[in-house]
C-alpha cells in the first residue's frame, strides 16, 4: 500500500476512473450486443437505427481514450458489414 499522501491520492484516482472506464466500455458493449440481436433477429431497420448509435458510443470512448482508435473502427466496420449482408 501506499505510504505517502499523494501516493494515496493516486490510488484513489485511479480507482476511480478505472471504474469510470469500466462503465463506459460495458454501456458499449451492450449496445453492440444490442445490434448483433437486432441483426440475428432479421430487423434491417432497427439494426441501422440502434447502428448509428453504437457508433456514436463507440467514438465517444475512443475520444476519451478508454479504447484505441483502431478498435473503435475495427468494432464499426464489423457491425457495419453485419448489417450490409443482411440487406443484401
């Protein structure tokens, strides 16, 4: 543990925004999976619709860093693709 009081103030912000950041990621996730359901479920219009919100979360968290850009494209692109097989 730490042993001086700015050692201790650290600890206690990064417990925060770990836990900030776990948030965020798991509120993503849920909407992908949101998506995945729609898309399995056959429903284009809701796919696209819940889509266009994904990836607004999904930029939110690469802005803020909690996930690397190339994950946030690579995470779109999927479900993108997902939704384009499904209307073809």
């Amino acid at each position: 543990m730490a042993n001086l009081k700015s050692a201790i103030k650290r600890v206690n912000t990064n417990n925060k925004k770990r836990a900030q950041n776990q948030q965020f990621k798991s509120e993503m996730r849920s909407s992908i999976k949101n998506v995945e359901t729609l898309i399995d479920a056959n429903d284009l219009d809701g796919a696209k619709q819940a889509f266009q919100d994904v990836s607004q979360k999904i930029d939110r968290t690469v802005q803020r860093g909690i996930i690397h850009r190339n994950n946030g494209n690579r995470q779109k692109s999927r479900l993108a693709l997902k939704i384009k097989q499904l209307g073809a």
